[in-house]
C-alpha cells in the first residue's frame, strides 16, 4: 500500500521521525555511559579481590592459609561472591558494549534496545549486590578466622556463648 508520493507508510514513519531516533540513540549512549565506568570499576575492584585472600597463602603448597580452618566454608563463600561479582560485571561490560556499539535502526528501539538495557540494569545491580556481600563475607572470614569479636556483635553489644 503506498500513498500519493509512491511512499510506503514505514518509509513516510522513517522519515517524520528520523530526529525522534537520533534523539533517542543519543540519549541510550549517554545512559550507557556511566553503566560502564560503573561495571569497569567494580570489574577492576574484583578482579583484584580475587588474589587477595585474606590471611595469605601456604608457601610450601600455594593454597589459602584458612583452607585449614575448621570454618573453611566461609573462605568458600567469599570466593563464590567475589566470583559471581566479577562475572557479572564482566557481563555488564559487555552487555553495556553491546548497547553503545548497536546500528540503532527504528527495528532495534520495538525489542532488542529496551531488552539489553533492562539486561543492564539488572546486571549491575547484581554486580553491586555481589561486590557489597563479599566485602561483607572477607569482613566475616577475618573476624571468625582472627579470633577477634565479630563486627555485628560489638555494634549491637551481643556477646558470643
């Protein structure tokens, strides 16, 4: 169906509305921006944690030293934290990349945009997630390790049996 210029309607849409779509891939690469120096900078803060174990490692065997504790599941958790937060950020580095690096046709704002930067925001919000519990869990691991009195019972005067 065409009309009196020989124009489909989706080629007369596509042109009334070419600023509307410069518009708005301008504002998703701005929206993206800061999602990836966010996702850079818990990427790098992970990527450090995992080779910082705390209590160091084993000379003789190269393994953790508190791998010979008794609470040895603890050490495992803040691995799989701080594992999960820096595979997730690395996930949203690339997610956020593959927002800023689209074509930006009038096809790719109906699904394929809105999708990925939903994709996006929930990764970085679980890379936040992730990051906060493992300093959370290495704060943990130190105190249970270290015989010292766990933080959240000094803050609310409990004292342990």
């Amino acid at each position: 169906m065409k009309d009196d210029k020989n124009m489909t309607p989706k080629e007369l849409f596509d042109q009334n509305h070419s600023n509307v779509c410069i518009k708005a891939e301008k504002s998703i690469k701005d929206l993206g921006n800061p999602a990836l120096i966010l996702s850079t900078l818990l990427c790098t803060i992970n990527f450090a944690a995992v080779f910082t174990i705390p209590g160091g490692f084993d000379e003789k065997s190269g393994l953790p030293i508190l791998l010979s504790k008794p609470q040895y599941s603890e050490l495992w958790m803040l691995m799989f934290f701080i594992g999960a937060a820096l595979y997730v950020s690395v996930f949203t580095m690339g997610t956020v990349l593959s927002v800023l690096l689209s074509k930006f046709d009038f096809d790719d704002f109906y699904i394929a945009l809105p999708i990925k930067y939903c994709t996006v925001i929930i990764s970085v919000y679980y890379s936040t997630a992730f990051t906060v519990l493992g300093c959370v869990q290495a704060l943990n691991v130190e105190n249970i390790f270290m015989d010292k009195d766990v933080w959240w019972e000094q803050i609310c005067n409990v004292k342990r049996v």
